[in-house]
C-alpha cells in the first residue's frame, strides 16, 4: 500500500534534499556538484569547512541538519584524516569522539571521551542532529586486520559510544530527540535495519519487507513520533521511498517517477528527498530533482450538539460513534484522533460561554451547560444560544486539521399535566395561562406537575396534534398527518384543536435528555394514555393500571423536564400539599397531587 502524500517539486536545477529538519530546513545538493557545494534551503550559501576547520577543499559535506538549521557531517583535514562536524549559527565544532590520538603503524589510536582506549580508529563522521541538539554518527576502526563500523551520539562535549549484540558493523543514519536511532546493522552477513533506543534496547525491523516487498531497506531517518522514513529496494529493482510506523510499512512515490528516494521525516511527518524521471535511466545525475511532501491531512466535518440550559450532550468514541469523529476521513485509512482542543487540554474540562466541555482523544464528549449565570433567562424560540470550540484532529502520521463542535442551547416549553378525576384520564398543555385557567375553573383537573418538555418549532421538530372527545371528554395526540386526516373524516365525536406542541422528529429517544412517550388504549374505557419513561410502560403492561390496556408503540419525542422546571414543579407542588393539608386540618378531606406510580396517574 501506498501512503497519500502532497508532493512538491522544487524548481531550479537538478539535485536532491538528503536531510530535513521542517519543510523551511533542509539539505539540497545541486546535481554534478561536490558535496562541499550542498546548499541550505532557504538561506542559500555554502558551508565554509575549509575557512573554519581547515578542511581539504571539496571533501566536506553536511549530512544532516534539524529545524533549527543546525548542520552535521564530515571532512577530511590536511593529513586526510575524517572527523565530523557541527555548525551552529556561523560556528563550527569539530566532532570527534576520540582524544589523545597518535599512530600505530598506519592506525588512528585514541581514547573515547570518557577515557577508554579505541584501537585503530580510521575515520569519525556524524550523520544527524535531532531537534533538541543531540548528534549521531559513526567511526571506522581496524584491528586484528578487520575494518569495522560502530557509532556513537554527542550532546554538549558528552560522548556515548554503543553496539548492537551480534552486529559486526552498524552503520547510524538518523536520530529523533528521545535518542532513538536508526540505521542497518550487518548480523551474521546479513544487513538489517534497526530502531535503537536510547535505553539500548534494539528493534529489528525487516518485517518492513513483508508489507512493501522489499529486497533491501535503507532507513534514513526517525522523528520524535518514532516514525521511520527511508527507501529500500523493490522486486521491480527500482529504488522507492517508505514510511515505517506501527509495526508496518507503506510506500511513497513520487508520481510517474522511475525512483524514489525519501532522505528524512520531521516531527510534522513531512517528508524530504528526491526522485528520479526517465532521463535517469542511463544513471547520471542529470534526472534527478528534490521534492518535500506532506502526509495528507484528514478531511473533517464540522459537529453540532443540541441540549438545553441546565442539560447535557454527549458523544461517544471512534469514528464510527456519534462523537465528534463521526463522519471524519483520513486519505491514508489511518487511525484518527483528537490531539489539542483551544481553550484547554485534551481530556480535561474546559470553561466555555455557557458550560463545560471533556473532550477525549478517542472523539467521545460531555458537555454541561451548567453556566446559569450566562446562560440567564436562557435560549428562546427565535434565540438559541451557542457555545463553540476548536479542536484539532490528528492521524498516525501528523496530518493534521482543525475543526469546530457547536454546542446549540434550544429553548424548551413545560408542558402541563393534569389528570382529570372525572373522566380518569390526563390533559396536558404548554399554555402557562391555561394551566392557571383550569387549575382555577376545573376542580376535578388535578395538577400533577411537569410532565414532559417539548421544543420549539424548528427543522428537528414535528407537529403534535390535538383532538377532544366529546364521547369520552378526554384529549388525543397524535403526530401522524394520516391518522389525523382520517380521524377528521371518520370520528365526527372528535374535534381537532389544532397544534398543541412539538415533538422532535427522526429521534430514536437516545439523544440526551430525549424521551420517547409510548401511547396506550384502554379498550373498555376508550381512554388514550401516554406513558412518560420506560419503568411506567412496563407498569402498564404488567397489569398495574388495571385491565385492558394495549401497547399502541412509540407515540413520540420530547424533552424531559430541566432541572429548573423540576425545581419549579416541585416547589408548586409542594405548596399545594401544604394548602391541601390545612384544608383538611378544618375537616375537609384532602386530596394527594401524587398518583399511584409517583408520575402519573391512572385512575
């Protein structure tokens, strides 16, 4: 499999970037060129080995730089000796892991820093510097007539020289700032590319060749995500750039090339290197050009949320959950997740306009709208209030894009519930002045509180539609048109009163704070019933409201009461237990506002 990435080509001559340390930070060699002649892009110059190391004039040449623009490579002095090197600013350090030199016979003798003796040191080279200053590079030593490589780090004046068990040869060729390495080792004749932790613990990782078909693996760089770029060769015998990640390993390609070489990854992800077209094919410089390329970034959506003042949304996880990670794509297949949220920290709750949002890496969210103070009067019909944040998505390979999550605060209506003493059935309404007007006319309607609350009028909601009985004195709701019509042209004892409130449309009663009404029909009393939560319904149908009760199914979706309705309907309650309770301290006989199941009440 191939990896989606942005190529860009630079313009100018042939040539090719070998290092990167950001796309504004990276090596580019002019092809036919010396390798003193690499130039930093942007920036231009070239490297004054000569001046300020007195280095023989066309041996230097950087190999590896970070994104601060600090250079690392080799050059050869006077007597031909090769030493690395490090150039900082406009300064340049002389890398060399070995002091108290001298010869023996046609050998290099030296002493590690830290005083050990290294025997037949032929040459030192330094390879990479990670973002935070750390260098890796690699010395060639011959003893018992054996040539062989090891390799060492440098960080302010401290050496660390280190093997791998087994390798007769390592060969480092890149460096993240956790001191991870990478590089190919020769085991048992054998190369094989590595991931070395600065603990000294190895990672062998030629099941490269089992995703990409590789012959031979060059890895040529990690960044500080532990992701490995670098190029290997294929069954077709042609060179093609790769990305290591996750215990597995895809191509880049730069489109309709012969080859491609990738020399470096930074901490974005992005990727450095160069590719060949089809003058290459006679293998000279001249077809070679430099290109940067940036992993494709994921393709959001942006999310909205709905609660109420005092209520709560919720998300949950993955992209295949109702979070805020639903419906986002990765170009590449790759794994996504939240990795910064403005405002706070992934995971932790974070203060907006009207309440508090967590927001977890996986997309799943909670979010309070608990800010009584701004949310005020609250939302009304023709008002909703916001609150919003930016978040930013991420995939494995640091392709990022931002994205937004609108918290809607809608307004909600109470509505009313009576049950009529009479008749034994409940009336319910949204009118404030008409619940005052019944509880003050109609004696036989008790008022039991808040039943239910429904939302304003808007492109979530549907018409509720309500008819009286004169048969039986009782109301009917309905949200069907079909039924309505019908019951218009075949129930001449049913008078249709119009709209009554709203419900929510398309709800399956999962959302927060929704609740599904199931609507029930006594066939004895020809009474209509709407049971307000599910512990109700299963009363009913267990026979706890008597006989002849039948499931007629979901009747449809409304708002549970807010916590400042509750607070309301229990306070006026309240009051009117108490005045009921001074009634009957005079002889009269007082009348409880609770039914039989604590909600509602059937008869």
């Amino acid at each position: 499999m191939m990896y989606n990435y942005s190529p860009v080509s630079l313009n100018g001559p042939y040539g090719e970037i070998y290092a990167i340390g950001s796309l504004s930070t990276f090596l580019f060699r002019a092809a036919g060129t010396e390798p003193a002649s690499a130039e930093i892009i942007p920036g231009g110059g070239t490297l004054d080995l000569a001046t300020r190391l007195g280095a023989i004039a066309g041996t230097g040449h950087a190999e590896g730089i970070n994104s601060k623009g600090e250079i690392v490579g080799s050059y050869n002095d006077a007597v031909g000796r090769q030493y690395g090197f490090l150039k900082s600013g406009e300064t340049y350090f002389q890398i060399n892991p070995f002091k108290g030199q001298g010869i023996d016979g046609e050998n290099l003798v030296g002493l590690t820093a830290d005083g050990r003796q290294v025997l037949g040191v032929l040459t030192t080279s330094a390879v990479d510097i990670s973002s935070n200053g750390v260098v890796v590079g690699n010395y060639v030593s011959k003893l018992d007539g054996e040539t062989h490589e090891r390799s060492f780090t440098y960080k302010d004046g401290a050496y660390k020289i280190f093997k791998i068990d087994g390798a007769a040869d390592i060969h480092s060729t890149g460096i993240n700032s956790f001191g991870q390495t990478v590089g190919v080792a020769t085991i048992a004749g054998k190369e094989h590319a590595f991931v070395r932790d600065d603990s000294g613990a190895v990672r062998l990782i030629d099941t490269i060749s089992d995703s990409i078909n590789a012959t031979k693996i060059t890895p040529q760089g990690i960044n500080d995500l532990g992701q490995v770029a670098g190029y290997y060769v294929g069954a077709d015998g042609k060179d093609h750039g790769f990305i290591y990640f996750g215990g597995s390993a895809k191509s880049i390609e730069f489109p309709n090339a012969y080859e491609t070489r990738i020399y470096g990854i930074d901490n974005a992800g992005d990727v450095a290197g160069s590719y060949h077209d089809s003058s290459y094919l006679v293998k000279n410089s001249i077809g070679t050009h430099a290109f940067t390329g940036s992993i494709a970034n994921p393709i959001t959506v942006a999310n909205t949320a709905t609660t109420v003042a005092g209520g709560t949304a919720t998300g949950t996880a993955g992209q295949f959950g109702s979070g805020i990670l639903a419906d986002d794509v990765d170009p590449n297949g790759l794994f996504l997740s939240i990795v910064a949220v403005t405002g706070g920290s992934v995971g932790s709750s974070i203060a907006g306009k009207y309440g508090h949002l967590k927001l977890n890496a996986d997309g799943s969210f909670v979010y309070n709208a608990d800010n009584a103070a701004a949310i005020g009067a609250g939302p009304s019909a023709n008002n909703p209030l916001h609150d919003t944040f930016t978040y930013t998505v991420a995939n494995a390979l640091g392709g990022k894009a931002d994205s937004t999550l609108d918290l809607k605060l809608e307004n909600v209506s109470a509505v009313y519930r009576f049950f009529d003493t009479k008749t034994q059935d409940h009336f319910y309404s949204t009118s404030a002045a008409e619940k005052s007007s019944i509880q003050t006319t109609l004696p036989n309607y008790r008022y039991e509180g808040i039943g239910w609350a429904t939302p304003d009028k808007g492109a979530g909601t549907t018409d509720v539609f309500r008819f009286f009985d004169s048969k039986t004195g009782t109301h009917f709701f309905t949200t069907s048109t079909a039924e309505r019509d019908s019951i218009v042209k075949t129930l001449p004892t049913y008078k249709y009163e119009g709209v009554a409130f709203q419900a929510y449309a398309g709800s399956d009663g999962s959302d927060p704070g929704v609740v599904f009404l199931e609507r029930f029909f006594n066939t004895k009393t020809q009474l209509h019933h709407y049971a307000a939560n599910a512990d109700e319904a299963y009363a009913i149908n267990h026979g706890a409201a008597g006989t002849g009760w039948v499931d007629e199914g979901k009747a449809f979706a409304v708002h549970a009461p807010t916590d400042s309705m509750n607070a309301a309907s229990s306070k006026e309650l309240s009051d009117i237990a108490s005045a009921q309770a001074q009634v009957s301290l005079t002889g009269i006989s007082s009348i409880s506002p609770y039914d039989s199941f604590g909600n509602i009440k059937l008869g």
